[in-house]
C-alpha cells in the first residue's frame, strides 16, 4: 500500500507546473535530437548536461528523461522518410520504414511508429513501477565484494555486447578503466597518472569527457559525412493515422515488442539496439510472409519501434535501484544524478522518494507528450532536417563549449573535450565502441572503491568474492557473457562456411 501511495505522491510532483515545464522542455527537445541524424539520446544528454547544471535536481532529472525517451520518438522520423537513423536503435525501423514512406504510406510508417512508442513507453513504466521496490529490496542484500562483482559483471558485459569485436569491446572498458584512475588516490592521498597537472587532481570530468566523446565526435562523424553528399529526403505521404486493417497487424508486434525491450533494458549491454534487432527477428519469424520484410512491412516498424522505447523503462530500473547503468545513455543519467549530490542504488527510494517517483511518474506525462506533439507537429519537426549543416554542427559545438566552460571557467577543459573529441572519432572510425568506455567511467571508481572495501574487511583474503552465493552468481554471469562472446562468432563463422561448401 506505501508504493501505492509513494505513486500518487509522485504524480502530484510531476503535475507540478514548473515540472510540466521540464517535461515538455524535455520532450520538445529529445524529439528535436532524435529527428536529427546522428545525435542520438546520449550525444543530446551530453550536451544537456551543461546546462541543467544550476538547476533544481528533480525537475532537471526530470527534463534529461524526458529528452532520453523523446530522442527515441524522434529517430523513426529520419530513418522512414530520409532512410538515416536518428540514432542506433532506430536502424531497423528504416529497413521497413522507409520503403513505406517510398510507397505513399509514410504517414502510416510515422503514425505506427509514434502509437507503438506511446503504448510500449506508457507499459514500461508500469512494469517499472512494480519492479523498482523488489529490485531496492534484493539490492539491499549487496555489500563490497557483491557489488564489485555486479560492477564487473555489468562492464564485461556491455564490452562483450557492444560491437563485432569481443577484443574492441574490452580494450575500450580497460581504456576507461585507466582514465577513471587518474585523480588522487582516496585511501592514499596520492595523485596518479596527473602527469604534474593541478587541474586532472580531481581526475577526468564525467562531464568533459561525455560531451567530448559524444557530442563533438558526432559533429566530426557528420560533417564527413555530409562532405560524402546528403540523402534524399522523402516527403510525407498518406493519412497520419491507422487503419483497421494496419491496426490489427500492429497490435501484437507492439505487446511483444513491449515485454522483449523492457526485459532487455534491464540487462546490461546492447540495451535498445539489440532490443529492436531481436523485435525485428521475432516479428519476422512470426509472420507468414517473411519474405516480404525490407518491403514495407508494418510489423517491421511496430515492433522495433515499440521495443525501442520499453527499453527506456527497462533501462531506468537497475539504474535508480543498483546504482548500475545498462546502457551509455543511462550512464549519462548517473553522472548527473552524482553531479546533482545524489547517488542511485538501494536507499534512493528511501532518501529521495519524492525525486524518484516524481521521475517515474512524469514519464507517464512525457509520452502523452510526446504522442500528442510528434503527429500533429511531424510536419514542423521534418523542417530540422532542412538546417544547413554549416549552421548546425558549429551550433552544436558552440552550444557543448559555452555549456562545459560555464561550470568551472576553465580553459583546460576545452582542450580535453578537444581531446575527447578527436579520440572518440578515432575509436569510432576503427570501429572501436564507446558505451564500454563510458560505463567504465562512470563505475571505474566505484568498481576500485568497492573492491578495495571487499579486501580491507576480509583483511586481504579473496576467499571474499567467492563466500557470498550472489558474489558468486554475478561472477559466473561474467563469464558466461564473456564466454558466450567468443563461443557465438565462431559457432556463426563455422555454420557459414559450411553454408558455403554445400
């Protein structure tokens, strides 16, 4: 009953008018990140970052949801009518998406896209409501070596997902691991790997290097692209609404899309991405003609779509319980949880319960929102994809620089996000992922601290992270992830060259 009551707590929180504000800012500008191809939900929480530093925690933690959840709305719009993903989780919305907008249906490609969304993020957040207090109640269980092993567990598997390379994936984790170090040393007091400079005392901003590795390596991924030539845009054609008949093929493709990205956003690695390509598969199979996929599929839209959007509710639920991120994005939303003084994980319902269901419930707010404005406004929206990108990416650059030397004045933060910047194109250019980087970061400190902890008490036996059945069962999930990684290519090689020989 107390959880029934903490939810209508929330509710008055969230109706809070300056909060409604935060929700539509939120909202308005996610759909706004998500149109525009490229920038993706964790570029655009990068580059809000900055700004929501001097703001008040609940309604700025509520407006970077919002603008999380609202990119994923928005990146269906130029991956149907442009055939150019948004961001990651959008790709296979386009295999189908845009063949309908090729065919005279891309109001119904955006309709089912934004109805699918609404549905599956108006459900996900159900479930998130009923699964956050069980989730606090087993995290309450974790000490040390438990959460050490949770932390090792969430990085090897995010690096093991993430990508087509195993080695790439955790090369990337080790390399933010390094970073993460640099700074003094909490239980010596000694500086490491500053290289004699004042300002890394305090180790790398989270910040500087979010915005650097995202946002501006995302301006000089576009800006090649655009000097290789811009893609067509397809107008919208057709009713901005369903029929019967398109209806009932998208009414389960979306319940189905719901529960896989859900239940995917709460594991750690590949989040919304592999969401929708397992979304995508099952419709696939499901379907009598599977042949006709890529060709302007329905399903093939719903689905992913939905799936897409789950993912978010999914997402949010070991971050406010464990304190753990399942994604970069989320990563993000932990930084600026620790950048507003709060810290995520088991008692955050219990010292913060009017911040975190106010969270929760301004969703249900927010994907009203968002379905109410990305029908009727699609038109105003597509007008994004017209700005110069003369004018836009040094808009962007402008925006992450102002943000990021507000906070502290300092110069020498430019040259890091430079920095960043430059090294985040490079890993991207040889195909190296981000998001293993990033949640390496993030949980760099916690993952020494915790460990470190886990020693001092069993006086440096490490018997420590073997006596505890849930130390064991994170560890064992390591290697089973890791295992999997390197079993599933050569199993996937084995069967195609076998293929090929018959």
């Amino acid at each position: 009953m107390d959880t029934y009551l903490q939810i209508l707590h929330g509710f008055s929180v969230a109706f809070q008018p300056v909060n409604l504000f935060y929700v539509l800012i939120g909202c308005l500008l996610g759909t706004a990140v998500g149109i525009l191809p490229g920038l993706g939900p964790t570029a655009g929480i990068a580059l809000m970052l900055p700004v929501t530093f001097g703001l008040e925690p609940t309604g700025a933690l509520i407006m970077l949801c919002g603008l999380y959840y609202g990119a994923m709305y928005g990146g269906s719009t130029s991956s149907i009518l442009i055939n150019t993903p948004g961001e990651s989780s959008s790709v296979m919305t386009a295999l189908d998406g845009h063949q309908m907008a090729r065919q005279g249906r891309g109001g119904a490609a955006l309709a089912v896209s934004a109805i699918g969304s609404c549905i599956a993020g108006t459900i996900a957040v159900v479930l998130l409501s009923f699964f956050a207090v069980p989730f606090s109640a087993f995290a309450l269980r974790i000490g040390p070596a438990e959460f050490s092993m949770l932390l090792l567990f969430s990085l090897s598997a995010v690096a093991s997902l993430s990508g087509k390379s195993l080695a790439r994936g955790l090369f990337a984790m080790v390399l933010g691991l390094i970073i993460a170090t640099i700074g003094i040393d909490l239980q010596s007091g000694m500086p490491r790997f500053t290289g004699a400079i004042p300002e890394l005392q305090e180790g790398v901003p989270f910040l500087v290097a979010s915005v650097g590795l995202f946002a501006l390596s995302e301006v000089l991924i576009n800006f090649e692209r655009h000097l290789k030539g811009e893609a067509q845009i397809q107008p919208i054609r057709g009713s901005l609404w369903l029929t019967r008949e398109e209806w009932r093929r998208s009414r389960m493709p979306i319940l189905r899309g719901t529960l896989l990205g859900f239940a995917k956003g709460i594991l750690p690695g590949g989040g919304a991405t592999i969401a929708t390509v397992l979304s995508y598969s099952l419709e696939r199979s499901l379907s009598k003609t599977p042949e006709r996929f890529g060709q302007g599929m329905i399903e093939g839209v719903a689905g992913p779509e939905a799936a897409n959007n789950a993912a978010v509710g999914g997402h949010l639920v070991p971050l406010l319980t464990l304190g753990v991120p399942s994604s970069s994005s989320s990563a993000l939303l932990l930084g600026a949880f620790v950048m507003f003084g709060i810290q995520p994980g088991p008692l955050l319902m219990q010292t913060h319960p009017q911040l975190v269901w106010g969270l929760v419930d301004s969703m249900y707010l927010g994907n009203l929102m968002l379905l109410l404005l990305n029908l009727p406004l699609v038109f105003l929206f597509v007008r994004l994809l017209y700005i110069p990108t003369g004018m836009l990416l040094p808009g962007i650059v402008t925006v992450a620089s102002i943000g990021v030397y507000a906070i502290k004045s300092s110069v020498f933060d430019l040259y890091l996000i430079l920095g960043f910047g430059i090294l985040g194109y490079v890993l991207r250019k040889i195909d190296v992922p981000l998001a293993p980087m990033i949640l390496a970061l993030v949980l760099g400190s916690n993952l020494e601290q915790s460990f470190r902890q886990a020693l001092t008490i069993s006086a440096g036996d490490m018997h420590v992270f073997i006596a505890s059945p849930i130390a064991i069962g994170f560890l064992i999930l390591t290697l089973l992830s890791l295992g999997l990684s390197l079993v599933v290519p050569f199993w996937r090689a084995r069967r195609s060259a076998a293929g090929r020989q018959v």
